[in-house]
C-alpha cells in the first residue's frame, strides 16, 4: 500500500506540476470566463435600435399599426413615410432605413432589407399581422360587430404537454454536453496513462521501477494518480463553468441551450461524474496494457489505435441515438450494459430515454465488475509487456502469458 | 552474507539464454561477471533481482533462498533508465521511497549523494538538461540511496570520462570496504582487476572459467615470451629461422618490445637457452603474466552468444 501511495502521489504531482497541463487548464477556465461574461460587455441594451420603415399604409391607420409593428418588432425602431417602393429601396441602399415595408395591397406587401439573415423572421411576423388585420376587415365588412370579430380573430388554442418519460427538447443539449465531456475526459486521460507507461518503457525506467515495486502497485498508482490529476482538472473546469455560467445567466435569458445546460439536473451530474469516473478506469486500464507493449514512444498512436476505436465506436453509436431521438432503441440497451459502451449508452438512457432503476444498477454493476478484472488483466499484460523490447508480439500470445500461472516467463 | 547463484537455467523460447550458471559473491567483496555481449550477464543479473524468474536453478543467501524482502538491492542497469523530464531530486526522491525510505530520510540521502557524486547544483534541473556523463552518476545514485545490502552494477563505467569513472571507482571501493556486496560487470578489464576478488567469464550462457583473478592467471599457460632487444629485425629473423619448432608464429612487435607464443609452456626452457647460446644482442627476456584481457579473448573470440533482451 505504501508503495501505492507513492506511486500514485508521483503520478498526481508530476502532472500537477505539468506546464502543458497547467496552462491549459487556466486556458480554459479564462475561456469559460470570456465566452459566459461576453454577452455582460456586449449587452446590446445602450444600442441603437435598427430603423424599419413603412410605406403605403393610410394616414388614420398609421396609429394602431404602429402599436402592433412595435409589440413585435421590440428592437426596431418603426417610422411611417409615404416613399414610393423606389425611393424606400433607395434609402435602404444608403442607410437612412436598416429595412423597409412598402404594403402593396391589403394582403400583400414587399420586404426591403440589405442583408437577410437565416434568423431573419420578419417576413413571417409581418405575414401574420396583415393576415389578422385582413380577416379582422373583412369581418367587418361581412357584418360582425367588431368586438366579436375582436374575439374570434384573438382567440386561441390552449395546450398542455405532459412528458411521461424525459423532455428530449431540454436533455438533449446537456446531455450533449455531458457526453462530449465523458468521452474528452476518457480519451484525453486514458491516452495520457498511455503515453506515460511507454515513456517509462522506451527511457528503460521501468527496469528500475521493477525491481523496486510491485507491478500492480505500479499500474494501479500510475493509472489512479492520473485519474485523480485528470479529476482536478475536470473539476476546476467544469467548477468554472458552472460559476461563470451562473453569475452571468442573467444575460443569457434568451439562449435556450445556455438555460437547459445551466438547469441540468444534479442526479444527471452526479450519473456523469460517475460514468466518467468507471469509463475512465476501464479504458485506461486498457491503454496502459497495450502501451506496455510499444517499444518506442513513436509506436504508441498505432499501438493503441483499437482501444481508440473501440471508444469512438461508443461516442458514435450514442450520438447517432442521441440525434434520432431514440436512445432506448435495441442496440442503447445492449450498448448500455457492455461495459466498454455502457459509460455513455447508459448515461444517454439515463439522461433523455426512459430506463429502470434496476438497469442502472445492472449497467454500474457490470461495469464495475468489469473495471476491477480489466485492472487484474491489464496488469498481468503490463508485467510481461514492460520488459518485452524490440517488435511488438501479438496481443494474443501476450493474452496466453499474461492468463497463464506461469509468472512472466520473459 | 554470501551470494550463491546454483546451476540456473532460462530459455527465451527456443533460445536457451542460460546453461546452468552458478558462482558466490560475498560480502566486502565484488564479484566480476565477464563476457561479451549476449553472453547472458545481463539474463543473470535480471534473474537474481527478481526480474526474470529462471526455469530451473535457485538463488540463495547464508543457505536461504533469496527473497528482496528481507535483502535490500540497488541496481544499475545497463540500459539507462530514469524520467528525462523530472526533476532530478524528485526522481531520487521517489526511488528511494519506493525503497522503502519515508520521504524525509530519502531527501537526506538523495543530498548526501548528490554531494558525494559533486552533483548538488543539479538538484532542481532536469535529468535531460544533464551530460551523459552526469545521467550515469544520478543512475548511480539511484542505485546506492537506500544503502543495499547487494549492489548490482551492469556496466556502470561505460561512457564515463576517466575523472568520472575516477569517482566511481573510488564509491565502488568504499562499499567494498563498508562490506557490501557486489556484482558488477564491465567490458573495462582495468576495473575488473582492480575491485574484483573472483570473476566468471560467460560464453553462450556458460560460466568457462571462474574463481580468483590471480588463481585463474597461475592456472593459465606460461607460453608467451617477452623480449625486448636493440636490432628486433635481426632478432625476428633468427626466431624465425632457427626456432621456428618453439614458436606458434612470428614474433609480433607490442609496446616496443616483441612478444614470442611458445607452442607449448614445457619449451620456456629450451626457448632461453637457444636465444642465450645466439649471438643476438638481447637487453631482457622475461615469461609474461597474462592480463585478463588475454583470458578473456581466448575464452570468448570464437563463437558468438546472443542477448535476447
């Protein structure tokens, strides 16, 4: 245990002490800070409204539409003139308007705009406020008393949604989040163990290492160490996430993603912390067995390009059933109690699909049970490998010694 | 505390690395382990740390088998092997501790040796910004900081300068005499010599010879002849000539004097009085003592053995 503990205190420290590390973890803590106070620096509150000028509407008219044209067009100034659709085009071409509406007709009008954007709804606001003042006259016109035309024309269709399992329309993006984070923190993490445990190979540390330690003392601490240091970065990113997405929400009322991300619920957080924490195990284990077989640390982007694969396999599926919405489908529930898919199939069930509480803990189980074999195997391969020089051997042969009794025959 | 290494045997596949090594080192003194490359010193040494377990054979302390638990080792690879981005007190630092010293007791030691090896102004770089000189001495140091009881040394002088190697071999000789024991080995014959009591020359994974260094010298054949004369032309051509059914070859000229391969030890005698009765202008003829260089050649130049790790 001793010997543990100083491993993994090695691990931790060294890459505490890590510049690379270090500055990007304050990178990113400062990118969170810029990217949530931005909208704080850049409120548009001061600014001038843009002009929208309107044509070819009657004098005595002028006064109720304005009220309408403002309740709908809250960031645009409306100014009535009597230009012809010429001149309008003309005005917008040299700024005087930011766009312009000639109404060509009781029902028809022509939008004069500079530029339009993809978020540009203009055209459809303007269509139904012509259409309701259409119908509105033309109800009069039929004989109704205006204030029954008033009714008929306000009156409105009353829903009630009620969600059985999840509301995908606000999961989906903190779940999006989540994984994203879940599969960062796996592959960024688990390569790092990677990279280490060939470093120590391939600079012959691990001779010394050896013959001054247990080997499972030495993977577990290696991989627990990084883990831990790979923790504190999460945690201080995601602490900084979350404290300058809350300082700053009040400028973010209107963006839905940023408000669903910043209400997700604590038990979703607490099921990501825990599939991060049990898929980061599994995998690394995984990356440190086989990187213990490269020879050179030039050899371990190919070395351990199946795990890799195996993990974006996972990311993929998931995203895919993420992005269809049907995340309780077939292939999610078997995913989701493989142990080398569960972290994020059973994470994205939890999240947005509709999954029993005795799954969960089947998929937990499994996995857990899972990570500690993987952990007893990949130190078995790990303790043949570290020693084996020269051309790689094949995985299997490494499987049959490292399964066998017989104590590192190399 | 003595060292016994009883008949082990280690095959990597079909390769048999090992046929069945035994010698003994013992405390204050240093055991040489001799051969050329692939000869299986480095397979032995793995073996008694435990790196390697050997298919047959045991090792053993004072009659007990050997376990690391109750002996403590220090070992220096061959192979160099330390964090080239770590801190060099660090390094020290969490080797020692993985020795079993608490954190306080190593940072002492890792300053004591740092001292002693004239390297404290490295204390805080980084093993990468050091000479390859200066790498050795901290592997060194990582190998000695827990004070072990057996030291292991697998080629410790090579690629040292000779004030280094100088250093070295005065820590090497202070452990001796503090009665530690090591095993050490070196292609550096000059080294061997000096610290070594027995030696063992690996060829092909078989000890060929053993036992002490001057034991092995007596027991070699007394058939070279040195000779040292004004007019070595007219010397060689009368050798030549007149005694060509003494002699293995002509006479070979080394270090300005000539040096004569009997074809047998039994013809000193008869060598000495034929060159007495010549009318050759000799200045001095004396039997030569081999170096252990020459029973090292002779005992490994044919065949080569091969290191599989």
């Amino acid at each position: 245990m001793k010997q543990f503990m100083t491993v993994f205190g090695f691990e931790y420290k060294n890459l505490l002490k890590n510049k690379f590390f270090l500055v990007t973890t304050l990178l990113l803590i400062l990118a969170a800070a810029v990217f949530f106070s931005f909208p704080r620096f850049f409120d548009n509150g001061g600014e001038k409204k843009s002009s929208m000028a309107f044509s070819g509407i009657e004098q005595n008219q002028q006064e109720t539409l304005e009220k309408t044209f403002e309740k709908a067009f809250p960031d645009k100034k409306i100014v009535f003139t009597d230009l012809s659709i010429k001149e309008l085009k003309k005005a917008v071409e040299k700024e005087k308007y930011d766009s312009a509406v000639f109404l060509t007709g009781p029902a028809s009008y022509a939008y004069i705009a500079k530029n339009i954007a993809i978020t540009d709804t203009t055209g459809e606001t303007l269509k139904s406020i012509l259409k309701t003042r259409y119908e509105f006259s033309e109800m009069i016109m039929q004989g109704i008393p205006p204030d029954k035309a008033g009714e008929i024309i306000s009156s409105s269709v009353s829903a009630k949604i009620i969600t059985i399992g999840k509301d995908q329309t606000s999961s989906f993006f903190y779940t999006y989040v989540l994984i994203f984070a879940l599969y960062m923190i796996i592959i960024l993490y688990g390569q790092l163990v990677a990279t280490n445990v060939a470093t120590e190979k391939s600079s012959r540390v691990m001779e010394i290492l050896i013959t001054s330690a247990k080997t499972n003392h030495l993977i577990f601490g290696k991989i627990i160490g990084t883990g831990l240091a790979g923790l504190s970065q999460a945690v201080s990113i995601f602490a900084a996430v979350f404290i300058f997405c809350r300082i700053n929400l009040s400028f973010w009322e209107d963006n839905f993603v940023i408000k669903t991300v910043a209400d997700m619920p604590a038990d979703i957080m607490i099921y990501a912390f825990i599939f991060s924490l049990l898929g980061y195990f599994i995998y690394a284990f995984m990356y440190g067995a086989i990187a213990s077989l490269a020879s050179r640390t030039e050899d371990i982007n190919t070395t351990i390009m199946p795990v890799t694969f195996i993990l974006i396999a996972a990311f993929a599926v998931v995203i895919f059933a993420m992005n269809t919405g049907d995340v309780d489908s077939m292939l999610m529930v078997v995913c989701s109690h493989f142990p080398l898919t569960s972290p994020m199939a059973m994470f994205v069930r939890i999240s947005m699909g509709d999954v029993a509480a005795l799954e969960i803990a089947l998929s937990i189980i499994i996995l857990f049970v899972s990570v500690v074999l993987t952990g007893y195997l990949a130190t078995a391969i790990y303790r043949v490998g570290v020693l084996l020089y020269g051309k790689p051997p094949k995985i299997s042969e490494v499987f049959k010694i490292a399964v066998s009794k017989k104590d590192n025959p190399y | 505390m003595e060292l016994k290494v009883k008949d082990i045997t280690k095959n990597f596949g079909d390769n048999e690395v090992l046929k069945g090594i035994s010698f003994s080192a013992r405390a204050g003194e240093a055991f040489g382990l001799l051969g050329r490359n692939g000869a299986g010193k480095t397979t032995t040494m793995r073996i008694i740390l435990g790196i390697f377990k050997s298919d047959s054979g045991i090792i053993e302390v004072d009659g007990i088998p050997f376990d690391d638990k109750n002996i403590s080792t220090g070992y220096m690879p061959e192979e160099k092997g330390l964090y080239p981005k770590v801190k060099i007190a660090d390094q020290l630092i969490y080797f020692a501790m993985l020795k079993g010293m608490k954190r306080n007791s190593a940072k002492t030691a890792v300053e004591k040796w740092l001292a002693k090896l004239d390297m404290s102004r490295y204390y805080g770089t980084k093993l990468m910004n050091l000479s390859k000189g200066n790498q050795q001495k901290i592997q060194l140091a990582a190998a000695l900081l827990h004070e072990p009881d057996l030291i292991i040394l697998d080629e410790p002088f090579s690629g040292l300068d000779p004030v280094n190697a100088s250093v070295l071999e005065n820590i090497i000789k202070e452990l001796i005499s503090e009665g530690r024991t090591v095993i050490f080995s070196s292609h550096q014959m000059n080294y061997i010599e000096s610290f070594c009591n027995e030696i063992a020359i690996l060829k092909g994974g078989k000890i060929v010879v053993d036992g002490g260094i001057p034991e092995i010298k007596r027991s070699y054949p007394r058939d070279r002849i040195v000779l040292s004369a004004g007019d070595k032309k007219a010397v060689s051509d009368h050798i030549i000539s007149s005694m060509a059914d003494l002699t293995v070859s002509a006479p070979v000229i080394k270090d300005g004097q000539m040096q004569i391969k009997l074809k047998d030890k039994d013809m000193k005698n008869e060598f000495f009085r034929r060159i007495a009765t010549s009318d050759m202008d000799i200045d001095g003829i004396y039997v030569k003592e081999p170096s252990l260089t020459d029973i090292f050649v002779d005992h490994t130049e044919d065949k080569e053995g091969r290191e599989t790790q």
